[in-house]
C-alpha cells in the first residue's frame, strides 16, 4: 500500500494520473480546477475536438470507425451539456477534461484516441481564441447599433444648440448633433480596434499540441480551415505560451470602456438639476427609497463605474503574463476568467447605452437658454471685431473681455448690451456686431470641416450611416 492510501488520500487522477500514487489535496484541487469558470468553453473546446478528429480520420491517424464513434460521442456530450443533463466535476479540472471523459463513458475507449497528437495546451488557446472571436463578433454588432442609436439623435437635434465646454466651463455654442457625433467617431475606432484584434487573433494554435510539435502527420491547414482560421499559427511555442490576443481585446475593451463613461458622466450631468439638458424615461431611471421626488440615472453611473473593472481585467492579465518563461505555465488559466469579465461587462455596457440613447428626450429649450449664458458667444464677438474692423486677434480679444465684464456687471448675456455701452469700449463697433452674438448665428457659422454648423452636423451624419452603418 502507498503512503498516499495509507492517508486516506483520493485515487490518482484518471487522465493524467499514471504516474501519480495518490489524489490531490481538497486545497490543490480547489486552486487548481478551473471547470467552474471554463465550462463556459464547451462549444468551443467540442468544435475544436471535431475538427481534430476529423483531420485525424483523414490522416490516417485513427481509424475511420474510431473517428465515427468519437464524433458522435462529442455531439451527445454537446447535447447533454446544452440540455442542463452534464454534471461538471472539479476532480477533472477544466472543460477540457470534463469533456473527454463523459466521451469516455458514453463510448468507451475509443475515446482516448482523440488527444492524439494534441495537448491541452494547444487546446486551450485554440478553445479561448475561439470564444474572444465569437465575442467580437457579438461586440461589433452592439458597437454599430450604438453608433445607429447616436446618429439616430444626431440628426433629430443637428441643430440643437447647446453650450459647448472646456473645463466644464461653458466656451462655444455647439449643437447637440455635432456633440454626439463624436462618440459616434469613437465608437467608430473602437471598432477598428476589435477588429483588427479579431484579425491578428484569427490563427489556429491546434496542432502545436504541448509546445513543441508532434511527430503524426496532421494536417494544420484543415483544422484551421474547419475552424474558420486564416492559417495555422506558425511556431508551435507562439502558440500555446501567448495570450498577447486576450490582453488585446481587453485593451481595446477598455478604451471602448473609457469612452462609454465620458458619456456616461455626461448622462448623468446632463440629467442633473444643474442642467436638465436631457431627460431619462422610467425605463431608464431609478427612485430613491427616501427622496420621493428623485429620477436617478443609475444605469449611466454603473457604466461610468464598470470602465474600472474593464481596466482591471488588462492590468491583471499584463501582469500575470509578465515574466513568464516560454512556454505554456499554469499562470496561463487566469486569461479566462478576465477575458470573460471584459466581455460581460463591455456587452452589458454597450446594451445599456444604446438603450439610454435611445431613451432620452433632449430640452431644447434648456441647452438654448444655457447656451445664452456663460458668455459662449464671445469668441464670435472676437471674431468679428478682428473681421469687420481689422483688429488684430488679441486686441480683439482684450476688447471682448472688457466687454464681458460690462456684461457680467450689469447681469445680462452679449447680446443684450445696448450699442453705446459696447461703443463705450470700441468706438467703432456697429448694429452689425448683433448678428454674430446670437447661438444660432455663432453655430451656423462654424463651416469649417469637421465643424459644428447644422448643414455640417447633418452631413457628417449621413456620411457616417455611409461610413459606419
Ligand atoms: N485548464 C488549463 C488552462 O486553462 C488547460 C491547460 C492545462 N495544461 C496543462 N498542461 N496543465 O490553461
């Protein structure tokens, strides 16, 4: 009897056990399983098995008649697993060994034939290569029907106008449009991101079986093919030690992440007694349990709060893969959970926006009568003064600040100063000065590519169902 029996401890495992005497520790099992979480790679761990028994069958590495049965097998443990009826166990570790052996109890032990000439290691990048492309895939849709959502409210509100800010202190009027109109550009490289993350993660890693190869004559080429790859990844070491794909779509979730909390905080202060820019039907706010009055814009502040754990999931990855010698190290099952965080989160992220912009009913009056305020019109004013009478731009500019103050003094906008108090500073200046004082004027006159002018913000908003939809 072995001293591991003799304590009680549990039979060695059954895949990988031929060597071992005893079982794990409860605690080496509980840190080393990671079924609990990799279970989410059945369908892609079972399409990577068939097309590797296929190729198998093909190359005369199995039997036909092997292959028949282990096909099957698979498809009944996919049927099982999808039905509810497979009970996952920690003593096998990961999905991967989960799978193959219920395909051992279902057909014996033509089973074991199917790790031929592969290891878990390419396994297990080609299972998570699989499920990120999936993801991007879902991702890209969400990221086109938010860009469909914004540019949807760009047109309705192209000439809306509000104030424009820098510092959070009012600067320009803009309109509305022209201010989501630059999420959609966002949303638009964000998109760029994910798919060039999908291209470059787009090579099969099955066949580099552990790291270094495999004496069968596989076929790389038709397992990449089946599985929807450009090509077979070109080193077998590459192959099963990076996980520069994962951190790749983490990274680009992240800025996405980023770019949905500006809005977010946006949201959230637009809606806030301050500004009451925007309103959020109930479908989109919360109460409070004690301030019967409150319309909380919870759904903006938990995106706004989510981009933390998106970061989180590349902070984590890069550091855990920091160091690590080639090739495969068990440090390596912790791109899972991470990259499934950046998905949920991002997904439930990019739902949630599109439908608060979807949702949310502009003020017009509101961002007009802010736009009045704030002095937004002044480098209009500076303009005009550098225009009509030839001064130079930080005369101009000195001029607008006295006449600023002449405002703020007597608690009026520009545009209510009679014309002998602005002559008062600038002899010179005449009636015309009104026109460029007025919002609709200052953002109408703003042409210039890319500018915030209605007829702009209305064309760049059809260039973008062009561009992007
Ligand atoms: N569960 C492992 C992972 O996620 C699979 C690969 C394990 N390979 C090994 N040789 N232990 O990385």
């Amino acid at each position: 009897m072995t001293a591991a029996k003799e304590r009680g401890a549990p039979a060695a495992n059954a895949l990988w056990g031929g060597r071992f005497a005893g079982g794990n520790a409860e605690i080496m099992e509980r840190i080393n399983a990671s079924i609990d979480f990799d279970k989410r790679l059945y369908a892609e761990d079972i399409a990577g098995s068939q097309a590797h028994c296929a190729m198998l069958v093909r190359q005369k590495i199995i039997s036909a008649e092997d292959g028949e049965r282990i096909a099957a097998g698979l498809a009944q443990v996919l049927q099982e697993i999808e039905s509810g009826g497979f009970t996952f166990k920690r003593a096998l570790e990961d999905i991967h060994m989960n799978v193959e052996a219920r395909l051992g109890e279902i057909i014996g032990p033509a089973a074991g034939r199917l790790h031929t000439a592969r290891s878990r290691n390419d396994q297990v990048a080609l299972d998570l290569r699989l499920w990120l492309r999936n993801a991007i895939d879902r991702i890209l849709r969400q990221m086109q029907g938010l860009q469909a959502a914004l540019i949807g409210q760009a047109e309705r509100h192209a000439a809306t106008v509000m104030p424009g800010f820098t510092h959070l202190q009012i600067a320009q009027p803009v309109t509305f449009g022209h201010h989501l109109m630059a999420y959609v550009e966002m949303l638009g490289r964000d998109r760029g991101r994910m798919a060039d993350c999908r291209r470059r993660l787009n090579e099969c890693p099955l066949g580099a079986a552990a790291l270094a190869g495999t004496s069968f004559p596989i076929d790389r080429e038709a397992t990449a093919k089946a599985l929807g790859f450009d090509r077979p990844m070109a080193n077998s070491m590459d192959a099963v030690a990076d996980r520069d794909y994962a951190l790749e779509f983490m990274a680009a979730a992240a800025i996405c992440g980023v770019h949905l909390s500006r809005l977010a905080e946006e949201i959230v202060l637009w809606c806030s007694d301050g500004f009451r820019f925007i309103r959020l039907t109930d479908a989109f706010t919360t109460g409070s349990s004690i301030m019967p009055q409150k319309r909380n814009p919870d759904a903006a502040e938990l995106i706004r709060a989510k981009t933390g754990r998106l970061a989180g999931t590349l902070i984590g990855l890069l550091t855990a893969m920091k160091g690590l010698p080639l090739a495969y190290g068990k440090d390596m099952q912790e791109d899972k959970e991470p990259s499934f965080e950046a998905a949920d989160t991002l997904e439930l992220c990019l739902a949630a926006m599109t439908g608060m912009v979807l949702d949310l009913d502009a003020d017009v009056a509101a961002m007009r009568a802010a736009a009045e305020r704030g002095y937004s019109t002044a480098t209009d004013l500076a303009d005009w003064l550098v225009r009509v009478l030839g001064l130079p731009f930080r005369t101009a500019h000195h001029v607008t600040g006295t006449l600023v103050k002449t405002a703020e003094a007597k608690g009026v906008p520009l545009s209510r100063l009679l014309l002998a108090e602005m002559q008062a500073v600038e002899p010179r200046i005449t009636a015309g000065v009104y026109d460029v004082l007025d919002p609709e004027r200052s953002v109408a006159s703003r042409t210039s590519f890319g500018g915030t002018a209605p007829a702009n913000v209305a064309a760049a908003a059809k260039a973008a169902r062009e561009r992007f939809l």
